[in-house]
C-alpha cells in the first residue's frame, strides 16, 4: 500500500483577500494608477479611464477616499474645483502596480487600453 501523504491544509490569507476585493473592484486599480501622475479632475480621470459612467465613477473615487487612498480637495473658486489625489496610502501602493504593469506587459496579450487612453 502507497505511504499516506499528509498536505497541510491552504489557508486563504486575510490581507491578501481584502487587497485583491479592493482593488480587484473594476476601475478602482485604474484611478488610483492615473493619480500616479499627479492630481487630476474628475473629468480627468473620466477621460483617462475611460468606458466609466459619471455615476460609477463618483462612486469608486467615494470609496477611494474612504478607504483613505485618495483624498478629494475642493477649492472654492470661484469656479469651484475639485481635484483627486493620492495620499500618502494611495502612493505607497504606487511600486506594487509597477511591478503589476511589468507583470502584464510580459505575461497577458495587448488590449487594456484605447489609442485615446494611452495618449492621455
């Protein structure tokens, strides 16, 4: 009779989890990589991402915030601006998604992006 082989169980890993629900959520990966070059916009960013309704977009940067990723700075104007920014949390995820872009370059097909998109 073969010997029993005994596997330690998988464990689903809590952190990881949470990162991957969070920022896995469609569109919130991309925002928070157009606030890698700096502030921007709402229309910015509606722009940049692009194929995102105002509505859904309203609510990731929403959720954004709250999670304490992007802080939203509303000057007064007149005309009143609001712009989106990465915090100090919002940056720090800014070299896991660089090594996430080297990632995909070499290893998934083209096609993320429009012409219009990648121009900026």
């Amino acid at each position: 009779m073969p010997e029993e082989v005994l596997h330690t169980p998988q464990a689903c890993d809590d952190a990881l989890s949470r990162a991957f629900g969070f920022l896995g959520k469609r569109w919130n990966g991309l925002i928070i990589g157009v606030l890698t070059t700096g502030p921007a916009s709402f229309s910015g960013l509606r722009r940049a991402v692009g194929g995102i309704s105002d509505s859904v977009l309203s609510d990731r940067l929403t959720e954004l915030t709250a999670a304490g990723l992007v802080h939203r700075d509303v000057d007064p104007g007149p005309p009143v601006a609001v712009t989106y920014a990465l915090t100090g949390a919002g940056a720090a995820l800014m070299p896991v998604l660089d090594q996430l872009t080297a990632w995909a370059r070499a290893h998934l097909p083209a096609g993320g992006c429009t012409e219009e998109q990648r121009a900026g």
